[in-house]
C-alpha cells in the first residue's frame, strides 16, 4: 500500500519533479498529491524572514489540515548586484503575485547597467517534510549562475529564462527537464530530502517474523 505525501503546490511541473527525482531513487510506496488532491484549507501568506521559515510554516500547515506527511518548498533568486534581492519576494517582485513576465522585466530593467561580470546570483531552494506527530525535516539547496541580457528558452517557469547557470551557455528555460533536475536548486534540496522520503515508504511496509 502506498503512503500519500503531500506536496503544498498547485504547480504541476513541481509535483512532476518530485515524483521523478522519487522514481530515480528507486523509492516505492510514496504517492505524490498536491492541493488540488486534498479538500481546501486555509494557507497561511508567506511571511518568514527565509525561505526556510516559510518552507516549513506552509509543510506544518499542510500536515495539520490534512493528516498527511507534508512536502513544501519555498524557492527563489538572490541577485549580488542587489544585495541578495528578491530573495523571498521573488514570486511577487513586480507587485502582483506570481507574475513572471512583470517579474523578469523588472529585474532586467534593475540590472540594465550592471555590467557582465557583477550579474551573479543563484537560485535558493528550502524543502520541508513535516510528518504528523513525527519528525521535521529542512533542506537547503542552491544553484550557482548569472543573470541573461534577455529572456531565453520555453521551459521551466519563473526567472529560468533569464538564468545562465554556472558554467553553461543557455538558460535554465533550455534546459530539459531530467537537465533541470539534476543540477537545479530544487533538485539539490529534493535530492537531500530523499531519505527521509525513503524512511516513510519503508514505515508502512510488514514486518518480518522473526
């Protein structure tokens, strides 16, 4: 029997990075649900100082209204050029949540005179699980790169049009998806968050006589 898990997103490319990075590992026994799979609660804005803090308030939140091991995640861009800016804010740059055509064109228009070489910043990711009466779990992941001169690619979502990771030539956005995941932000954390993930699969298994 499988475990559901989870996942406090609506993003369906979210849920599916998650069940790939779980069918890489070789992990059974866990079913992906995201919201849209559990009845409606009432979710808390996001008002943590980190993405950690934020990360674990919404896995809390979904684990409480749910019964349910809770995977949340809490990501975004730290530009050096503006101090580690948007940071948390990053899904609502421009002023209007989860926009990313306003938030890309605002950080473009923010960066127009920085030169090349002090356009660095890296995508942060922070992942919670959140088991009911259980343990807490947080993850950290980060991903190394620079920001573009103009958008580039269809993939991905957010700033990946604009983001060259490190040592690459094309944007997150032209990446393909398995690329993606394996050097991603989100993956890293994802990645470190695995054995834990394993541990729930294993809870529900029979147990040999001895």
């Amino acid at each position: 029997m499988s475990r559901r898990v989870l996942v406090a997103s609506r993003n369906a490319k979210k849920l599916g990075e998650l069940r790939r990075i779980l069918d890489e590992a070789g992990i059974v026994g866990v079913e992906i649900v995201g919201l849209n799979d559990v009845s409606p609660y009432a979710e808390a804005p996001e008002t943590g100082a980190t993405f950690e803090e934020n990360a674990l308030a919404k896995a809390r939140d979904g684990a409480a209204a749910t019964g349910l091991a809770c995977v949340a995640d809490d990501s975004g861009l730290e530009v050096d050029a503006l101090r580690g800016m948007p940071g948390v804010l990053s899904a609502r740059w421009s002023g209007r949540h989860g926009d990313d055509a306003a938030n890309n064109a605002l950080l473009l228009a923010q960066l127009a005179e920085v030169p090349d070489e002090r356009r660095c910043a890296r995508f942060v990711s922070a992942c919670a699980l959140v088991v009911p009466g259980g343990a807490e779990t947080v993850v950290r992941g980060e991903w190394p790169g620079a920001i573009g001169r103009k958008p580039a690619g269809a993939g991905g979502f957010g700033y990946d049009p604009l983001f060259i990771p490190e040592g690459g030539a094309v944007t997150a956005a032209q990446l393909t998806p398995a690329q993606k995941d394996a050097v991603s932000h989100r993956g890293r954390a994802l990645a470190r968050l695995v054995p834990a993930l394993a541990a729930l699969s294993l809870e529900d298994r029979p147990r040999l006589e001895d």
